[in-house]
C-alpha cells in the first residue's frame, strides 16, 4: 500500500476490521462489518465472501464506467473462442433486432469490434463509426447518442421493422 502510495497510484483497502493498518493506509477505506462468524473459531467465512461480493462489485463497476458495458452487456468482449464469437453475435442481435447474417457481416466490417459493429447496424459507415466511437471516449452510449443528434445524409437503418432493445441507465 505504502508503495503504491509513493508511485501515486490510487489505493483503496478492504477490510473487515475497524482500525487495521490497511484502512488507515488507504486514500479509500472500504470497512466491512461481517459481524461474528456463525461457526465459533472461523474468521473466514462472512469475511472472505464479503470480500469476493465488495471486488465483484467494484470489478463490474469500474467494467461500465470504462465503457466496457452497455445495457447490461460486455460489449467490449474479445471472441477468444466460439463461446464468445456466439455471445457477441446474440449481443447484437439482441441490442439491434438484424438478422445473424446482417450482424455476422457487420462483425466482419468491424474487425470483430461489438461497439463497432452496433453502429454499422445503426446507419453507420465504418469511418463515421469509428469517429464517433472516439468522439465519445470509447462510449457506446455517447457514440449512440452523437449519431442520434446530427445523422449525416445517406445514413439509413437496416431494412425491416425491427425491436428495439430497452437501455439501462
């Protein structure tokens, strides 16, 4: 903690007891008060899946403010293997309502980029997405919004009536 306090890195601790060096080290103190433990003798139950529950959270957090997750989804997804070449695909089909072979095209435009390949779906050509994309700091949301503010001529939606699929905030 201390060292990464010298190299000016952001330090956040985790602890499940008040007044441990580790809060007082740390510019963010996350003090978990799991209370006693159900077993007498263990101190690592309630503590370790406190623990896990406050990383998961943060994780998935720090995940959307990257831009990483749009409606719920990893949108920022490598397909490393099929699995995740078909989850990235039912993504799209799901965030857009086209059809596999129109997102399956749009993927292969994309170079594989999800976000990317949305914005194709939405009207766009490769060069105004990927301007856009940059525009709003990798931002799928801000992407979208910016191409929903000003469509330049000539942009059209994919043919037929399809769902749109509801944005969390």
């Amino acid at each position: 903690m201390r060292e990464a306090k010298r190299l000016n890195a952001l330090t956040i601790g985790i602890a499940n007891n008040p007044g441990t060096p580790l809060l007082e080290e740390a510019e963010h103190a996350i003090f978990l008060e799991t209370g006693p433990e159900p077993i007498a003798g263990s101190t690592r139950m309630n503590a370790g899946t406190a623990q896990r529950i406050a990383l998961s959270l943060l994780s998935s957090l720090v995940m959307i403010r990257l831009g990483k997750v749009y409606a719920g989804l990893m949108v920022d997804v490598q397909a490393s293997n099929a699995k995740i070449a078909e989850r990235r695909e039912n993504m799209l089909i799901h965030l857009t309502g086209s059809s596999s072979e129109d997102v399956r095209e749009a993927l292969r435009r994309a170079h594989g980029s999800v976000k990317l390949a949305l914005l194709l779906l939405k009207g766009c050509d490769l060069e105004e997405a990927e301007r856009v994309l940059d525009r709003a700091g990798g931002q799928l949301r801000g992407a979208l919004a910016l191409v929903a503010q000003a469509p330049p001529e000539g942009r059209h939606e994919p043919s037929g009536d399809r769902p749109r699929a509801r944005h969390a905030r």
